[in-house]
C-alpha cells in the first residue's frame, strides 16, 4: 500500500518474516489468562482462516516480553453473554484486524518492539496489571458492576492507560457515562482541544478527526458527511480524558469517531485508506499510544 510522505519518514525496517518453523518461533506470554479463556492464541486463528494472511514477525528469543502488546478490554454488554470463546459482544468489533494491522504498522512505522498478535483480557486485576495501555470499544451498551468499575478504576490508578473508542451519538453517551461515574465517581472528564499535546506527538494534526466506518464513508462520501446519521447527537467529534491527581492522563475517550475501524479496514478500499486510515486513524493511534507510554 502506498504511503504518504509523512508515514514513510519514520519507516525505520520492515521486519515481516516468511514462515519458520514452529520450534525456533518465540512467542510472548499472555499473562494472567488462562488458555481455556483465551480467544486464540494467535487471532489469525480467529474466525473461518480468514486473517491467517495476516503478517507476522520474530519477536526477541532472549527478552520476547520486552514488546509491546495491544490489549482488548473483554467487558459486559447488556443483551451479551460475557466472557468466554465463542462470544461475539460489543467488545469483538473490528476484531482482530484492528490490532493486527495496528500492530504491523508500529513495528514497521516506529522503532517499538511489537507483539503481532496481541492479547483480549477480562476486567481482572491479575490480568490487567501486566498491559500499560488498554484498548476499550464500541462502549455504548456497556454495563458493569461496581466491583469491576473498582477494579478499572485501581488499574489506571497504579499507572494504566485505557482508550476508549468508536461509539456515537446521545443514547450510547449516557449509558456509557453511567459507566464512567461508576469507575470515577468523583471526578469529570476534561474536553481535549486541538492544540493538547496528543494530537502532535509524533504525527501534527490540523484538525480533530471524525473517523467513520468504511460502510458510513462511503454512504457519505459525495455529501461530505462522516458522522453515523442514524445517531443524533453524533455530528461532532469528541476527545475526552480523565486525569488523576498527578494531572496524568489515564484515560483518553474517542467519541463520534472510529479509529479501530480505520485500522482493520485499510484494505477495503483505496480512498478510505488514503482520507481516513492514512490521514488521521493510523497517526493519532500512534500519537495516543506514544502519549499514554511516556506520560
């Protein structure tokens, strides 16, 4: 796929392997989750075999911890049965090729060690104490107990980071919110504006994206619209944070815009990827992700 200028600058290596042996393959460890609870140990397994062309890579056979991994947040849904293989809630959208296509693009575009397949953990603290940055989606029916808001809520304490992302309009806002007071009851989020740091980390953007499905881009293509028009309340993106009493974000919250979908569907379709992937999904997903690991 062809890049712009901008994201070819930082190409340091393409460090894509061709099929190895099983035995000489290290992998990283997926903490704290026990197999019979995991998805797939590799999600290019996920599925009917449609992700196996997916790219991969050799991970460190001395340190192969040392990586970053992009976690998934397994969480409760109402209308879902939470939790266990099989299990296709609210939190499985875009799944796994948002994290496979953003983890190839951190390991090609940047010079951070990178996981290829990621993890999906629970709401357990033994799971995510071991992931600094969490990756929550499509939150608009979320519905969690209290113990689990406590459990969130110590994880950004310790020093986490959760990203919240791709849902829209009032209706999914309030259910959400009522999550939200329900891990930071006594604090507000604070409205990010386009001159905050995270939208010039690494990549500078001239504006606060609107990033929409690749199905609404392309309904909306010709009338320049890329909010979800079956939503009110959505017209408008949002970049929302929770700081902690060190003034450290621990939360970022992407509302009215979808970046995980920029991510899995690069490939879709040649205008999508050069207007919404290539623009804006992949470069403020690298400027969060080097936000949240260096604050």
């Amino acid at each position: 796929m062809r890049t712009r200028p901008a994201l070819s600058a930082l190409v340091l290596a393409t460090l894509v392997l061709p099929a190895q042996d099983s035995a000489e393959v290290v992998k990283p460890t997926h903490f704290g989750v026990r197999e019979d609870e995991m998805i797939s140990e590799d999600p290019r397994e996920w599925g009917r075999g449609q992700f196996s062309d997916f790219p991969t890579w050799q991970v460190s056979k001395e340190v192969p911890n040392d990586v970053f991994t992009f976690a998934r947040l397994r969480y409760p849904s109402y209308n879902d049965h939470y939790g266990r293989r099989g299990n296709f809630g609210k939190w499985t959208t875009d799944y796994p090729d948002a994290e496979l296509n953003l983890s190839y693009r951190l390991q090609q575009l940047t010079s951070m060690q990178t996981n290829p397949n990621g993890a999906v953990v629970d709401i357990e603290a033994d799971q995510l104490r071991h992931y600094p940055f969490i990756y929550m989606i499509e939150p608009g029916d979320i519905d969690i107990t209290d113990e689990q808001a406590r459990v969130l809520r110590d994880y950004m304490l310790n020093g986490g980071f959760i990203m919240v992302d791709d849902f829209w309009g009032t209706d999914e806002w309030e259910t959400f919110h009522l999550a939200l007071k329900q891990i930071w009851p006594d604090r507000d989020f604070v409205e990010l504006e386009l001159d905050h740091e995270i939208f010039h980390m690494v990549f500078d953007l001239p504006v606060k994206p609107q990033i929409p499905s690749v199905g609404i881009a392309m309904g909306g293509r010709f009338r320049g619209m890329t909010h979800e028009w079956g939503k009110p309340g959505s017209e408008t993106p949002h970049f929302r944070a929770i700081f902690d009493d060190k003034k450290r974000m621990c939360m970022i919250i992407c509302f009215n815009t979808d970046l995980g979908d920029g991510w899995e569907e690069e490939g879709t379709d040649p205008w999508y990827f050069r207007e919404f992937s290539e623009k804006y999904a992949y470069p403020l997903g690298i400027n969060i992700l080097m936000y949240a690991l260096t604050h």
